[in-house]
C-alpha cells in the first residue's frame, strides 16, 4: 500500500485483472479501441477527399487568426499525463475512459460522415506529431462536426475523480475550446456542442454497461 491506504499500481491492476467483470472490460475494451484506432487513418484519408460546405460563422469571422498549436497541445498532453497517472493507481478510470472513447470515437466518424464541412476561412493547420499517426501523418482539415480535441478534454474532465484535478481539467476545457477557435481549427458549432455530446455518451456509456457498479464491486 502506498500513503495514506492507497494501493500501489500493482496491486490496483492485480485487483481489477483478478475480477472477472473488470478484467473482462479491460481487455475487451483495450482490444476495440485499438481496432477503431487502428481504422482511423483510412476514414479520415476519405473525408479529406471530399467536398462540403462553408459555415457562415459570426465567431470566427470577428476572431483574428493566430497560430497557438503549442499551448493547445501542452494543455493537451498535460491533461493526458494526469489522467494516465491517475488510471495507474485506479484502472476503473481507464475502463471509463476507454470505452466512453469507443463510443465517441463512434459518434464522431457518423456525424463527420453525415455533416460535410469545409474547413473555416483562415484556417492555420495544426499539427500534432504524436496523434499525426491516427490520421495517417497527413493534415487533415475536414473532420470537424463534432471537435475530437475539445472531447478529448471533456472526456478526461468526467473520468477525473479529484476535485483539484476536475477544475483543472474544467480550466483545461474553456481554454482549448477559445484556442482552437483562434487558430480557426474549428467552427464554434463544433467546439460548443463537442462537451453536450461527450456528457451524454458518457452518461449513457456508463449506464448501458453499467460502469457505475465497478467501482464498488470486486466481481
């Protein structure tokens, strides 16, 4: 055990790998996320090929573009590294993420399929050479109804459990949401509705595979 009663990384995975409904999760999770990951590449390869259309966004259109990729991407990056260390110590955090990031994975592919956006006027591309993989290493401009890195954020912010950690990630979320409309990655429809959408996957998520019950619940 660690301070103040804490298991140790070991022994929290041992637990949770030992509990037939967690381990079953785990791994069953693990495996689809890394499928549709793994699908990405070859969805996005075929939106960036196609034409939509323009949104006339009052926004944007009073907001002067700026280049503003580093702070997005250290928010970012910072919010994934506390809430990997926080799974780490907890794999019921990780079960919550993982298969909320199925489902909204999911989600996005359906509505970036169904709305054909062009991407906004005066667009500065940003590029993330850790997550350029997912997109097959070539910028993509057109996956934008609804924005994956405001979910991202909202999604790290609802798996957090510490109330410091929650008005972190809750800061983390108002800042990306103003930067990537700054740097006109998106239009204010698809960073504005991207924390709707996420609550109400991660609500149902939990709900639907009944989440909730493993935190108390061994097996």
């Amino acid at each position: 055990m660690t301070e103040l009663g804490t298991p140790s990384i070991k022994q929290a995975w041992t637990a949770a790998l030992q509990s037939p409904k967690k381990r079953d999760k785990l791994l069953i999770g693990s495996f689809i996320v890394a499928i549709i990951l793994s699908s990405l590449p070859i969805f996005f390869s075929f939106i960036q090929k196609r034409k939509g259309i323009v949104l006339n966004d009052w926004v944007l259109a009073h907001l002067p573009a700026y280049d503003v990729s580093v702070p997005i991407f250290t928010i970012i990056w910072g919010m994934a590294l506390l809430i990997f260390i926080r799974a780490l110590y907890n794999p019921v955090i990780y079960i919550n993420y993982v298969w909320t990031l199925i489902f909204i994975n999911i989600a996005r592919m359906i509505s970036i399929y169904l709305v054909a956006l062009d991407p906004p006027n005066g667009l500065i591309h940003l590029v993330d050479p850790l997550t350029g993989v997912f997109y097959g290493n070539v910028v993509i401009t057109r996956d934008l109804f609804f924005s994956g890195h405001t979910s991202t954020l909202v999604l790290i912010f609802l798996c957090l459990e510490k109330r410091n950690d929650k008005i972190l990630g809750f800061i983390a979320i108002v800042a990306v949401m103003v930067l990537l409309l700054v740097q006109h990655i998106h239009y204010t429809i698809d960073v504005v509705a991207a924390p709707v959408l996420v609550y109400m996957i991660f609500v149902l998520t939990r709900r639907f595979l009944k989440l909730d019950t493993l935190k108390n619940h061994e097996n």
